[in-house]
C-alpha cells in the first residue's frame, strides 16, 4: 500500500518547510482516507493539466470541471465502469435529443426531459456496472455540460469536445494512479502544492501559439 | 515548437490585445440593440429594426402578419450566427414565410424561435436574452455570383484607429444563408488599399472558385471600399472601450455600407484568408497617433497594402493612354470637336494642323498669343502658338499649342510632354 512510503520518512519540528507533512500525518490519523488526501492533492494538478492541454495543445473539452471530475470517477470506480457508464450516458443523451428535435418545448422543459432519459438508462446500466452514488451523479452532472453543446453547436462539436473531454480524463486518470507523483505527494507535499501554483501562474501568461495553432495557420509566412 | 512571432494565436489575443476591450466596451458590443443604438446616435447608418421583444408577452401579442415581406429574427446577444432566422418572402398563405432555402415557416414557428431566444438558448453563457426584428438587407447585384442564398457581409478588424485586416464572408449551402464562418461561409481575404478580393478560405481549406458557380475568387473590387473603411473606424471613434474590435459590415444598395453589428473578440480565422499574420501588423499600429478616421484608412492603405495594389491605384489616379487617342477640341464657337491626335512623347509641345485650326476659327487674331520661327524636321518655317482647350480622356486641358501644317501626316494633331502630365502612355495599343 502507498500510505507505507510514510513510514519511513522522519518529520521534524513543525515549521513552514513540513507544515504540510504534518497535516497529512494527522489526518491519517484521525482516520480520512489516503485515497482523499491524494485526490485533494492531485486534483488540482490535474486541473492545471487540463489547463496545460489548453493553452499549449489547444484541446478544449468540455470546461476544466468536466474532465477533472471524469478523471477522478475513473480513478475511484475503475477506467472500465466509468468510462461504459460515460459513453451510455453521452449516447443516450444523444438519442434523446434526437428524438426531442420534432417535438417543439421550451428549452428548460427540453433539457428537464434529456435528464429525465439519461436517468432511466442509468438506472438499466446499474444493473451491469457497480458504481458509487456519488460517481453516478457526478457523471449525470456532466451530462449537462455536454447537452448543452449539444444543443448550441450541435453534435458534431459536442461529441468532438466529449471526446477531448475523455481524453483529458484519461491523463488524469494516468496521472492519479502514478505512483512516483501519489509518494511525492505524500512525501513532499509542499513542493507538490508549490509546484501546482507556479505551474498555473505560467501558463497563465502563456502568450505563445497552441500546438494545433500551428497546423491551423501553416500556410501564413512566419 | 518552433516560436512563430507575426501569426496571432488565441493565447496571445486573449492575453495581449483583448485588454484593449474594456468590460463597458464588451457590454456594448456584446447587444446588437445597444449596438445600434449607440452607432445611431454617433450617426453611423445600421439597419433598421422593426420590432424588439424583451418578454414572452411581447412575441405573443406581435402581429406577424403585419412584418414585410422579407426579415431577420435575431437573438440580441448571439454569436456566431446561432438562433438567426432571415425570411425571404412571403409564401401562399398569410402568416407563412419562405426561408433562404425555400422551405416555410410559419408564425408559430417564428413564435416559438422568438421564446427560445428569449430563454437564452442561444446567448453567450445561455443568460435570459432579448430578441429582435430587423430589415432584410439584400444581396448587390455584382454578389449574386458569389453566394449561395444569402448576404455577404465584410469584416474589418480596426485597432487602434487603423484597420488592419478584411475579409469578405460569403454565405454557401452549408452556411444556409448566414455569413459566419463556423457555419461554414467562405472567408474570402481583401486587399485594403484598393478593396480587391485576394484568397479564399472554407473550413480551412482554400478556395480558387466558388464551387457552385466556378466564379474566380480572387480579383473581386468591393464598390464603396473607402467608405467600409472609414465606417469600420468610426465605429471604434462611436463606442469607447473597443480598442481591439472586428467590424461587421454591410452593402445596401441605396444607403450602401451599413454596420451590422460589432465584435469584441474577432476570430483569427481573418489571417488565414488574407494569407496574412495579424500579430506583426498590430506591433505596426500599436502606439501610432491616429487623428481621425480618415488619417487611419490612409495609414493603413499605406501599410498593409498588398503588392498588386500600387499597379491597381496607379490605374485609377492616374489615366492610361495609348498612342492613339480620340480627343475634343473647343472651337471658338465653344463646341468640342472630335479629332484624332498622337500622343508623342518626343514633342515638347502639343501642335495642330493649320488647316484645322482654322476651320475651328482658332486662328483670329486675338487667339494668336505669338509667331516664332521653329526648326524642326519639316526645315526652318514661322510657326503661329495659339491658346487651347482640349479634352483628353476625360481631362480638360488648357494650354498653348503650335500651329503647323500637317496635312499630309496621318494625324492633324500632336499632344507633346508639356499636356502629358498625369498620364500613363502604353507604347503598343
């Protein structure tokens, strides 16, 4: 188990180079589960990942909340459940709306009704996959994300955006269960953490081109 | 990655040229309705709207029989061209319309679409929104080749008083009559020093043709470009805050170029059609003195113009004569009389046939300014200088010309260097 790599490791006196070490050690002692010490750690990596993939790359996804709230189902119900239960839902809510298209309705009974459908076929999936409460309704959130792409740009580009949406999920997902990164977290926390901000400040004033940018404009003179 | 420093990516505008757009600027140009009402009141010529609705009450109570034939159903806050509705005429049957595409639509279609849009289904951010009426500008005639169903519009992107880049956004089958470019119109580049269509551009692939009509692209002159480019700046003069800021513009046949609407976050896509980087032509503009409107079309017709466009102005400034060329005399009864002349670039003066001169009653007394004796190839002869108007491809000119005999050349009249100022004179014809 990961949480052994703590054993080894001595902290000294409290101070504000291991103030982080200390309050993961006393949380494990008070009985929170590693796996969320490593989710609140890693998590916001992930999310500056998703940002990264952005502003380097210039994959979009469904918004930042999206593809790291997949990652994290991923990582705490299975890639395979997960990533079915994704596809049925995004699916489904495709049909729907197809179905939806010939009936006129106002556009929040319209979204009301797509929900109503993603349920019921969550509720069959159920029957094949073992998720948790809270990953079913994480994902159901989701949906709403990619509906309302859906509905604005078609589904064409939500279903392209869906796919960058999982993607992005599985780097997560990769990066959650690797296990250099979970001992760093647990060993240096604070270079972690650190490392997190500095890593978002950049890229927050990133001004150069998008990876894909090139590509797009190719036929310009540089 | 190699670093590319003139192309504008999409970090680089966010980052370095959308602060140029202040939140007030954004708000403005994010409602067509607070659009045009603040272009109005800088009089600057918008359609004309026919009927706003700001709650489901308002679409239920209108009567949409009493709409014209043709109209635009527009969401206030859209984007991209998403929720846009444009009729085209009237069916059969009262209370139906034909769209762009023939098919019909009925007043409760229109109601509910008018709901929708009031729901924000189709806004930024999906927030409550408003929707309006507007006239249906129609296609110019020299545009008909060029689009499918559909109005043209132009989009100049204007930054700091100077515009910098054009393009033409021409509506296809895919697009359904709308003009925005992630609906699939063509992008179609502008040359801005004389207004000429350059390259085309569709869903990132390039155009030489329009595929339905085989029509070239490239070599199209926009009528009233000046006029498009003074309008776009104004726009940028009429609402504060837009430093940064694509103008979309339009062609009435009678009131010409009009502003659709305005756009706080131009897309990039503009770069690809003209084959041009944006990034470097902003570092060009950024930090200029622009005075006014016109001092900026003027700057950026000196800057950015492509490399054909000397050869085109040059064309238009300055007239093209061939050797031989048709020109009106004034006689002294003041009628212009048509006589054939030779442009001769070796003559220092203009001369005219005796002969002819006087059966025009040029030759009186009074007209005869002096007499000198000339040398020329014709051996030493005393030569009578006269005052002239004449009309030389739609020029007047008015100077002194010779009086010699040249009955028996080819042309009774020479136009020398001294009258040739202005001109171009091609040496084969």
């Amino acid at each position: 188990m990961i949480i052994q790599v703590l054993g080894v490791q001595a902290l000294g006196p409290l101070g504000p180079t291991n103030f982080l070490k200390h309050i993961i050690r006393l949380a494990l002692d008070s009985g929170v589960r590693p796996e969320m010490i490593l989710l609140l750690f890693l998590l916001p990596l992930v999310a500056a990942l998703v940002s990264a993939v952005r502003y380097l790359v210039g994959l979009q996804g469904l918004g930042i909340f999206t593809p790291v709230m997949l990652a994290a189902i991923l990582w705490l119900s299975g890639i395979n459940p997960g990533a079915y239960l994704f596809l049925i839902i995004l699916a489904i809510a495709t049909l729907a709306r197809i179905l939806l298209k010939k009936v006129r309705l106002h556009y929040l009974a319209r979204m009301a009704l797509l929900f109503w459908f993603v349920c019921v076929a969550v509720l069959m999936a159920l029957f094949w996959f073992k998720l948790s409460t809270l990953s079913v309704l994480i994902l159901i959130l989701i949906t709403q994300d990619f509906i309302k792409v859906q509905i604005n740009k078609g589904w064409r580009i939500a279903w392209r955006l869906s796919l960058e949406t999982f993607i992005l999920g599985l780097i997560g997902l990769v990066l959650l269960s690797w296990p250099l990164l979970q001992r760093l977290v647990l060993l240096q926390p604070e270079i972690m953490v650190l490392g997190t901000a500095v890593l978002n400040l950049l890229l927050g004033r990133f001004t150069g081109m998008r990876l894909l940018e090139h590509r797009r404009f190719r036929r310009l003179p540089k | 990655m190699a670093k590319s420093t003139h192309v504008l990516g999409i970090n680089a505008r966010n980052r370095l040229y959308l602060k140029y757009n202040t939140q007030e600027g954004r708000r403005v140009a994010d409602s067509k309705l607070l659009t045009k009402k603040r272009l109005t009141k800088a009089g600057l010529p918008t359609p004309q709207v026919l009927a706003t609705f700001r709650t489901p009450e308002e679409v239920l109570s209108f009567s949409w029989e009493k709409l014209p034939d043709n109209f635009v159903l527009k969401p206030c806050s859209g984007f991209g061209g998403q929720g846009i509705v444009i009729v085209k005429k009237k069916a059969k049957w009262a209370g139906e319309w034909y769209l762009m595409d023939d098919s019909v639509i009925s007043v409760s279609e229109l109601r509910s679409r008018a709901l929708d849009i009031l729901a924000g289904q189709y806004s930024l951010r999906n927030q409550p929104d408003k929707a309006f009426i507007e006239e249906r500008i129609r296609i110019r005639k020299i545009f008909r080749r060029y689009t499918f169903h559909g109005t043209p519009d132009i989009r100049i992107i204007v930054f700091n008083k100077v515009p910098v880049l054009a393009m033409l956004r021409l509506p296809t089958p895919e697009s359904k009559g709308k003009a925005n470019l992630h609906q699939g119109a063509i992008a179609v580049g502008i040359d801005l020093a004389t207004g000429i269509t350059t390259h085309g551009i569709c869903r990132g692939k390039v155009l030489r043709h329009i595929p339905w009509t085989k029509r070239k692209i490239n070599g199209l002159k926009l009528p009233h470009w000046n006029r498009f480019l003074t309008l776009a700046v104004q726009c940028q003069e009429a609402v504060s805050g837009l430093g940064f800021l694509g103008v979309d513009l339009i062609l009435d046949k009678e009131r010409g170029p009009m502003v659709l609407e305005l756009n706080a976050r131009p897309g990039l896509e503009i770069q690809n059609a003209n084959l041009a980087p944006l990034k470097k032509r902003l570092e060009r503009v950024e930090g200029l003195e622009v005075r006014d409107a016109e001092n900026g079309v003027k700057i950026a017709k000196a800057l950015f113009a492509e490399r054909f466009a000397d050869r085109v102005m040059a064309e238009e400034g300055i007239k093209t004569l061939g050797v031989w060329e048709m020109v009106k005399v004034r006689s002294a009864q003041k009628k212009k009389v048509p006589v054939k002349a030779k442009i001769d670039t070796g003559a220092w003066r203009t001369s005219i046939d005796e002969g002819l001169a006087h059966e025009l009653g040029l030759l009186r007394p009074e007209n005869i300014l002096w007499s000198k004796v000339y040398k020329s190839g014709l051996g030493q002869e005393e030569r009578e200088s006269i005052e002239l108007i004449f009309y030389l491809a739609g020029r007047k000119i008015k100077t002194v010309v010779n009086v010699a005999t040249r009955g028996h050349l080819r042309a009774p009249m020479i136009i020398g260097r001294l009258d040739l100022g202005g001109f171009l004179v091609k040496p084969r014809k």
